[in-house]
C-alpha cells in the first residue's frame, strides 16, 4: 500500500530545518522546481532527480514575475491534493510550497536581467518571462541550496538560461537536463495543455512532426532558409498563429549565419491554439 503522506513546507525555516537534518546525515539533495498541475514530464524530473540524490524537494509555486498582462496566471491550472499525490507515489521526500509573501514580500525589488540564450525566440514575444523565471530559480536555489536541479528540455531556452545564470552566478550545484515526455501523438506534455478542446488537441500532435521533418531535412543537408519557410508554412497551416519556428545553435540559441547549420543544432517552436500557447523543440540529428 502506498503511503500518500508527505511532509510540506511552507516556509524557508521549515525548509531549511529539513534539508539541514539531510546534510547533517551525509545524504545529497535534489530539486525539482514546478509551478504545480503535475503531469508525466514532471514526475519523470522528480525521478531523475532521485536518481542521483538521496533526497528530493519538489516546489510548487506559480510564480506571478514570469507572467505577463493579459496573460493566464489567475486560470493556470491549480490542483494541490492531486500533486500532492502524485509527487508521493514518486516518493518525493518533502513538497516546498511558499506562498507569495514569502518570495516576493512588500518592497521586493530585485529582478534579474538577462542576455546570451535567453535573448530572442521566447523573450520576443514574453520579455518578462526570463527574469521572471531567473529571479525565482535563484531565489529557490538559495533557499534549498540543492546539490543538483533538474530541468526539462520541454522548455529548452529555459534550461539554456538556468545554466548560464548558475555559472554567471557560481551557484554551487549541477543542472541535470531531463528528455522531454510526449503523448502517443507526440505532443510534448504540458500543464497548458489542459487549454486545449478536442479539436485542438488533435491539431496540437502536429507541432512535433513539423519540428522533426524540419530537424530531419536540416540533417540531410537542406538550406535552413527554405527548410525553415517550409515549416513556417506547414505550422501556420495547422496553428491559429505562429510566433516562430527557429533552427538555433544547441548550446548557445544564437541563430546560424548564411543559411546554414554549422554544427549542433535545435529547432524551436511556439504555436498558439485558441487560448493555448504550445513551445516545443528537437535536437537536430548529427549529419
Ligand atoms: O518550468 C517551470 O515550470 C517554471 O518556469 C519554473 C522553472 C518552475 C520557474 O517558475
């Protein structure tokens, strides 16, 4: 039988008291940031996560800094008792929820301000999210102070971002990538996805073969622009808007000179479907 309790924390005391009794018996700490709603894609993060730790924190906290106007912070989806499950069938070792007083008090001020990956594609069109995104890391990792954090590649640019700010930052921990999780249809999982009608989530599926026929025809060779209008064109088919479709360098996200992929590479989508917003990306195979 499964024991569905599991120890929460509400606040950085309570957090810290816990991690500490950790560290004190010589086990090693892994964290799994979320904004909660948990599907597979997470679950497989808090696995991966207790694959190289002894312990795992799970946070859950829908932060406010990486939403902008008009965007869906009041409806993204909330649902604590089922996470709360989910995260102890997974044997989670304590669930971190902080409410907003605590990340963001009265006279809060500091906002982290970024370059290099996080530039371009996801900033273009939500130029507060990496900020956002950034300031809250940092701010959890101070307070749980991990030994590693696992990140999915479901949002790549993000991974890119956290990896910069740990090494700009001399953070003292490793960044573990996990693969991204997809339904049978291939759409990547996602707490968004729940946006979807039925009709969407039909169309969704397709987001994943355009960005692999696009990453395909790039390996064999095919000129990026063409390669890339085609699949520009085969989105804006299937989307009710496009915001881009990208071939970017893997490890930089700068764009390629020339109309030609010079070594490893990623391709990048964002797709709007009524409400929903879709990101997906797939690494480009080696030639
Ligand atoms: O990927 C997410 O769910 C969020 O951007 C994160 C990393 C939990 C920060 O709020």
């Amino acid at each position: 039988m499964i024991n569905l309790q599991i120890p929460h924390a509400t606040t950085i005391r309570a957090l810290r008291a816990r991690v500490k009794s950790w560290r004190e018996a010589g086990e090693t700490v892994g964290f799994v940031p979320t904004m909660g709603a948990l599907h597979d894609g997470h679950l497989a993060l808090v696995r991966l996560a207790r694959a190289h730790c002894d312990r795992v924190v799970t946070s859950i906290f829908v932060n406010p800094a990486q939403f902008g106007q008009g965007e869906d912070l009041a409806t993204y989806p909330r649902d604590g008792v089922e996470d709360a499950s989910k995260l102890a069938k997974e044997r989670c070792d304590l669930i971190y929820v902080p409410d907003r007083e605590i990340m963001y008090p009265d006279h809060y001020t500091t906002m982290l301000t970024l370059e290099g990956p996080a530039l371009g594609l996801e900033s273009d069109f939500r130029p507060h999210f990496f900020g956002g995104v950034a300031t809250v890391v940092a701010k959890l990792f101070n307070q749980v102070r991990p030994d590693v954090a696992v990140f999915g590649e479901k949002d790549y640019q993000q991974l890119l971002v956290i990896r910069q700010m740990v090494k700009d930052l001399d953070f003292d921990l490793d960044i573990i990538a996990g693969e991204t999780i997809r339904e049978a249809d291939g759409l990547a999982m996602s707490s968004r996805n729940a946006y979807l009608n039925d009709d969407q989530r039909q169309r969704a599926g397709k987001l994943n073969e355009i960005l692999k026929s696009f990453g395909g025809a790039l390996h064999s060779g095919a000129d990026l622009t063409e390669a890339q209008a085609m699949a520009m064109t085969a989105a804006q088919d299937v989307f009710d808007g496009v915001d881009y479709v990208q071939a970017r360098c893997a490890t930089t996200l700068q764009s390629f000179d020339a109309g030609k992929v010079t070594g490893p590479a990623r391709v990048l989508a964002a797709v709007r479907l009524g409400d929903a917003r879709l990101i997906d990306n797939c690494a480009v195979p080696a030639s």
